[in-house]
C-alpha cells in the first residue's frame, strides 16, 4: 500500500526534487505533503497521516530541530519516522540529530539511492509490477 | 584568499554542480557582458569561524539551473517561475560542502538563509575581486567568491 510522505524545506525546488527522487527511487510513495517550514509542517501532520517527515534544517520560521524537539513532545506525532536532509555535515550535528530521535540523515545532493536506502524500510518500494513490497534493513540510525 | 582555499571553492564548486544539477563546469572564463542582467546569491556561515559563499551569474545560467533541478526544460514556465529559488537552493547546498571542505567536519556551522539580488548589469565593483573563481556552464560565466571573516563586507 502506497504510504504517504511530508516534505519540509524551505526551498519548493528541493521539495519537487525530493519528490521526483523517491519517484525515481522506486518508493512506494503515495501523497506528497510540502511545508516550507515547521510551521507549515505541524499544520499538514494537523491534518494528514503521514508515515515518514523528510525535513531540512536550516529554515525560516520554525527550522529542523525545532520541528524534531516539537514533533518528539507530541504524543500523536513522536512516532512517525523523521528523515533529515540538509546540507550540513558535522559530526555533532548528526549526533544531535540522533539524540533528538531522527531515525534517518542524508546530505544533499542525495542520489535516488541513497534515498532508497534510507526510506525503503520506512515505505517499502514498487517491485516490477508496481506492488509494494516491505524490505528489511536500510541505511538509518 | 590562500591558493588552497580557492582550488578548494573551485572543485567544490564543480563537484556539487555535477551531483545536484547535473552541469559541468569549463574552467575556460567566458568574458562578461556589460550589458547582461545577472544574479547574485549569498550564503554565510556562523561559528567558530565566520564566512560568506557568493554566487554571481546571468538570469540565463539561473533558469538553466532549474530547469535541470527540476527536470524540465529551460524554456518551460516552472524553469523561470523558480529560477530564483533553485539558484538559492543550489547556494546553500554548495555552501555546506565549501564549509566542509575549507573547515572539516568537526565543527558545527550555521547557514544563513541565502539571500539573493538581480541586477540590470554587473557593477564594476565585481571586478575588483581577483579571488572569484571564474567558469562557464554551458556557454554562460560564473562567478564564485569566497569571503573570510572580517573580510565579509567586502566587495559589497
């Protein structure tokens, strides 16, 4: 079953890029939500089931890890799976990223593999007739 | 800047235009149109040391950019619509690797939201930076500068 996704950043070419990616990825992807910031974020997950929050760090507004910590105190939101992609590559900022609870981090540009690796157990990919198929593993936490 | 630090900008330049839009860098400059209308985006960076990532290049390199970003052609609509926003985007992701690659991955840096300008023609005062790395993509210069520290309001 096709799982719905949440695309935060603030740039709306990286959300079209990202969802092209997982397409190209051969994500079993159904709805594509996008938020520009944590703001707009927490609106969408108002609103919508989502079974995986891509998120940029660096935003206007309410950035990545405010978003994490807000997402983490909320009893309805702390369990769904949060992916970071941002262009930052400290260590300490992976490391913060884990503490906080992202279950997963990607560094832009990010090949539609990588993606793969990182979202597949979270939404399981098409198999060559177009059904959805879980798989184990992957690139996370 | 040190000769270092620029081949540094130059390949990392090169090397995140290749991986996120796909375009390849001539290190051949194309001489500047006086009379073009270019763009310049900034990107700077916060914490135990401080810089800022210029990008100037035309209006036409900046739909090229996200055309490709975006996997449409330049002539379509969302090419231009977005045009400002991938050249921002495209910053911000060359930004991080410039930071990795100048200052290692030890400590934490904070981007800066990238903030962008459009100009009728490029001031003379561009000229003045003999630091820019200077490149062509696809027929249309680029210009890259590198600002340190104190150096930041320079070339303003």
């Amino acid at each position: 079953m096709p799982r719905d996704v949440l695309v935060v950043d603030d740039s709306a070419t990286m959300r079209k890029m990202v969802s092209r990616t997982m397409d190209l990825a051969g994500l079993d992807v159904g709805n594509v939500y996008e938020a520009s910031n944590g703001i707009e974020a927490l609106a969408q997950l108002a609103s919508h089931c989502v079974s995986v929050v891509i998120v940029d760090i660096n935003m206007p507004t309410m950035n990545g890890m405010q978003l994490l910590r807000r997402m983490k105190e909320n009893d309805r939101l702390k369990g769904i799976p949060i992916v970071v992609a941002t262009t930052e590559g400290s260590q300490q900022r992976i490391e913060e990223m884990n503490a906080l609870g992202a279950q997963g981090y990607l560094r832009k540009p990010f090949r539609p593999e990588q993606l793969r690796d990182v979202l597949q157990p979270l939404v399981g990919v098409k198999d060559d007739a177009g059904t959805a198929t879980t798989a184990s593993g992957g690139n996370l936490f | 800047m040190q000769e270092q630090q620029r081949q540094l900008l130059a390949a990392t330049f090169s090397d995140t235009l290749a991986d996120l839009a796909f375009m390849f860098a001539d290190d051949e400059p194309t001489p500047v149109d006086p009379k073009g209308a270019w763009v310049e985006v900034s990107v700077s960076y916060h914490g135990p040391i401080e810089g800022e990532v210029r990008l100037r290049c035309t209006e036409a390199f900046s739909v090229m950019m996200a055309a490709n970003l975006l996997g449409v052609a330049p002539e379509d609509e969302p090419a231009h619509d977005e045009a400002d926003d991938a050249l921002k985007e495209f910053l911000n992701v060359l930004c991080g690797h410039v930071v990795t690659a100048i200052h290692g991955t030890h400590d934490v840096f904070s981007l800066s939201i990238p903030s962008l300008r459009h100009y009728a023609s490029p001031p003379a005062s561009w000229d003045q930076d003999p630091d820019a790395v200077e490149v062509t993509v696809q027929g249309e210069p680029v210009r890259v500068v590198y600002l340190a520290q104190s150096s930041c309001t320079a070339g303003t």
